[in-house]
C-alpha cells in the first residue's frame, strides 16, 4: 500500500492514467542497478529516486574529481575526493529518504555482478567503457533481467531497451558484436554536459516504463541523438540468432516452449 505522503509525493505522475496507484505500487516495490554514477547515471538515479523506486543499487569505484562537475550533476563541489556512491547517496537520501541505497564501492567482477543482477528487477547500464557494457549485458542475459543501455560522447549518444524476456529483443552484443577497447572514453574526446543529462533522463523514462508496465519501450530500437543539429533518428534492431551471448538462451527457450507444446 502507499502511505498518505507517499501519495502526495507521487501524486502527479499518479496522475497519468498509464500510471496510476496500481503503477506506482509497482514502482516502490522494484529494484534496479544502476552501473556508474557519471554523466548518465546522475540523472538516472536522481530521477528513479525522486519517482519513488524502492531499492537502488549503485555501483561505481570511482571518486569525484573536479574534472566531473560540468556534467555529473549528482555531485557537487563539496563531494571532490569522496567515493561516487558515498557521494551520490548523500544526494538520493536528500531527494527521497524513503528509497532503500544500496552501495557498491568496488568493481564488479562477474560472479559480483552475476549475483547483484539475479537480485533486482532492471539494470541501467551508465558506463563509459566496452568492456564493463558487456559483462552488464551477459549478465542479464543470463539473469532474464531487462537493461536500458546508454552512451554519449562528445556531441553525438545512443539509447535501447534489451529485454531477454521477449523472444523478439536483440541483446547489446546482437547490435555491437566484440566492439573495441580503442574506443575513446569523455576523459579523451570531451562530451557536452546537456547531452548526457538527456540520454540518462531518457533512461531514467524507459526504465520507468518497464517498472510500471507503461507504453512502448525502445526493444529492437535504437535512439541515435545527433545534439549538433538537434536531430533524433531510430533504427530498427533485430536479433542476432547467432548471436553469441543470447543465441543459445533462445534456442534453449525455444526448445522448452517446443516441449511443452
């Protein structure tokens, strides 16, 4: 049940018939990972905390450096030096006290992230590196656990929804394949602070979406944001069957409904 001041923080998106008290009912008792608390991640916890998500975890290693002011806008000047995670409860605890944080200090190895995954309901993946990307995206594969995927680098992002629930839903390796670790992180190429806050509000919406049981999320979609020109494009993604990481999950779903048939 939602409490009186739980229904007067809620009240406005209690509001939207898509939302409801049954949706926000949904939304207090999910739990979500957000990996990295950056650019992306800022605006991804504040807005899940504020819309009343009843357990976050948050992991990052990192500590806030000055360099990360002009777009993590979770931390502030006072939070130079502190761990993120330490640094963005603060922050979370202040917008909404009654969301349940739970810290990850430290990298998560595979078995880490493997065990973190199976416990909560969604996964945001706010990283800014190919590797970390895709351990996130096995480990839901594996899991069964829905993960909203964003980047941005310098003037130019990308956002999709991969959901290993749906037989219809590419998974991130479907779409990048083995990538490369040349990539250039915002620490060598630069990225304007408005565009991160924008994929990672972006974010924050389809993870919404997903917990409430609301609208189309981006499955099999990819959301290309041009921030130059201000231009918005979508691409249609289809899944691999092939493909490395989800292939065999499929063909073991598929031969179980096959049986059950």
């Amino acid at each position: 049940m939602l409490t009186d001041e739980e229904l007067l923080r809620y009240s406005r998106q209690i509001l939207l018939q898509q939302v409801d008290i049954e949706g926000q009912l949904r939304i207090k008792q999910a739990s979500v990972l957000i990996v990295g608390l950056g650019g992306l991640g800022s605006p991804v916890a504040m807005y899940l905390a504020a819309a009343g998500v009843g357990e976050m975890h948050l992991a990052d290693f990192d500590t806030v450096d000055l360099t990360n002011l002009q777009r993590q806008i979770i931390h502030d000047t006072s939070s130079v030096g502190m761990s993120k995670v330490d640094s963005a409860m603060t922050r979370l605890t202040a917008i909404n006290p009654q969301v349940t944080l739970v810290p990850h200090r430290t990298a998560l190895d595979a078995d880490t992230l493997a065990a973190v995954v199976a416990r909560v309901d969604l996964v945001l993946d706010c990283s800014d590196n190919f590797s970390t990307r895709e351990a996130v995206n096995a480990a839901c594969v594996n899991a069964g656990k829905p993960l909203v995927s964003g980047a941005a680098i310098r003037l130019e992002a990308q956002l999709s929804v991969f959901d290993p629930r749906r037989a219809d839903s590419p998974c991130y390796h479907c779409l990048y394949g083995h990538g490369s670790e040349t990539e250039l992180t915002c620490s060598e190429a630069g990225v304007i602070g408005p565009l991160v806050g924008l994929v990672g509000s972006l974010q924050a919406l389809e993870a919404l979406k997903l917990l409430a049981g609301f609208g189309d999320p981006l499955v099999g979609r990819l959301l290309l944001i041009d921030a130059l020109g201000t231009r918005f494009r979508e691409l249609k993604v289809k899944r691999d069957p092939g493909c490395s990481v989800c292939g065999a999950r499929h063909l073991t779903r598929d031969a179980s409904d096959s049986n059950e048939a």
